[in-house]
C-alpha cells in the first residue's frame, strides 16, 4: 500500500489518497488547537497517544457489532481507513452540562441530561460550526430521514457502550463528538477518531478532567492525563 497525495488537512489530522480508492491513508498530528485555532500549539506525542486511545475505542466498539472506519494500523501515528462520503456533522452527544451548553443555557456546570442529549452542528469554519435543529439539518440537505435517525440510534448506542467502559477506567463520560459518513454500500459508518480532544472525560472522584479542556483552560501539560486515560483503558480493558 502506497501514501498518494495528500487530499485534506484537519486540526489534528491529515488524510492522503493510497493506491486503494477504497481506502485513505489517515496521520495523527502532535497540533493542539482550541477557540477556532486562536489558541494553537505543537506538543510532542499527543498525535500517537491520540491513535492509541482511538484504536481501542474502535476495537471495542466494533467487538460490540459498531462499525467504524479503521482498517489496518500503519504505525504509531498513521492508519488505513475506509474511505467515506462524510456528513457535513458534528454530533454531539451530552450526559452532563459542560463547555458551550452551560453558556447557552444559563444552567449549572455538571447539570445531568437523563438518556443523554444529542445536538447537531453544521461542520463549517466560516460559520463557526452552527447549532442545528433536526429541521435546519432536512432543510440543508445534510442527511436523510432514514440517515439522520440511524446516526442518533448509533451515537445512543456508542454512549451506552462507553459510559460503561470508561466507568470501568474510573473516568465519566460528560459529553463527546462524533462524525459519520457513507461508505460504498451506503451504510452510516463511524469515522473520525474517539479522543480526549473530542470527549471530556472527570475522574470520577475529584472530576479533575482528563480531556483538552486542560489545553483549553490552562497552561498545563495535557500529555500525562492523556497518557492516563489510555492506561486506564488498557486496564479496563484487560
């Protein structure tokens, strides 16, 4: 399998074309970004210890019957994944108040959302990423009927799984993001990565977290709660 051209530029990642159409090659970066990349910086291995923690997710999402996009692992930072026609989506699904809804909502920081809340926001830097209603989201063409309740029953179903997993590595799921796509077959299928830049994690005893709102918050060094989370999980899951 050859790396081809590079085809997209993320945040936290970089995606290239391989020999395969079928597939693309995917590279964990070491940048950290926070308010629309206001705040940006290079910090040495968090691009693999972000791959380690998103390969045991996957796996143990997909030994649950979750499909995802991972493939094959190439190396510390990079990876084969299906490639997929992706919603222009983030979904978010929220078990306690935290971030942008405490704000948005005038309620108190660690308010529970019994069953979980599922919001919707339009994947677009010019607009600073929208809040969607499910009716903003038909009007716009993002998904279908069918497609639209297939990604809520999935992201409920990945929260059920990995509240009880990270449970298990004594850290609370207070909220995270997902992102879907289609593959050749037309089925909803995971991407992205599953992260503690794309969840916020609390010990469940002091709720220190455990996430990027570390790099968000402060100036303190993210990479040893990082390094936490994933040998939580490794116990967790042994």
């Amino acid at each position: 399998m050859q790396k081809g051209k590079l085809s997209y530029v993320g945040k936290a990642k970089d995606m290239y074309e391989t020999d395969d159409p079928r597939l693309l090659w995917m590279v964990y970066k070491d940048q950290a970004t926070a308010g629309d990349g206001a705040k940006k910086e290079q910090i040495a291995g968090k691009g693999e210890l972000n791959q380690k923690i998103t390969r045991l997710i996957f796996a143990y999402l997909a030994d649950h019957g979750i499909k995802t996009h991972l493939k094959k692992i190439i190396s510390d930072t990079e990876e084969l994944v299906e490639k997929l026609d992706m919603f222009e989506l983030e979904v978010v699904l929220r078990n306690l108040a935290a971030g942008s809804i405490v704000r948005r909502l005038g309620i108190e920081k660690g308010t529970e959302f019994k069953g979980g809340m599922i919001e919707f926001y339009y994947k677009s830097d010019d607009l600073h990423d929208p809040l969607l209603t499910d009716d903003n989201l038909m009007f716009m063409h993002l998904a279908t009927p069918a497609q639209l309740q297939e990604i809520k029953r999935l992201t409920l179903e990945v929260n059920t799984l990995l509240t009880e997993l990270f449970k298990r590595a004594g850290l609370i799921l207070v909220d995270f993001k997902l992102e879907f796509g289609t593959n050749a077959d037309g089925e909803v299928v995971l991407g992205d990565e599953f992260s503690p830049d794309n969840c916020r994690l609390w010990d469940v005893h002091t709720h220190e977290s455990f996430d990027k709102d570390i790099f968000r918050n402060s100036d303190e060094d993210m990479i040893p709660f990082y390094k936490a989370v994933y040998e939580r999980l490794c116990s967790a899951l042994s």
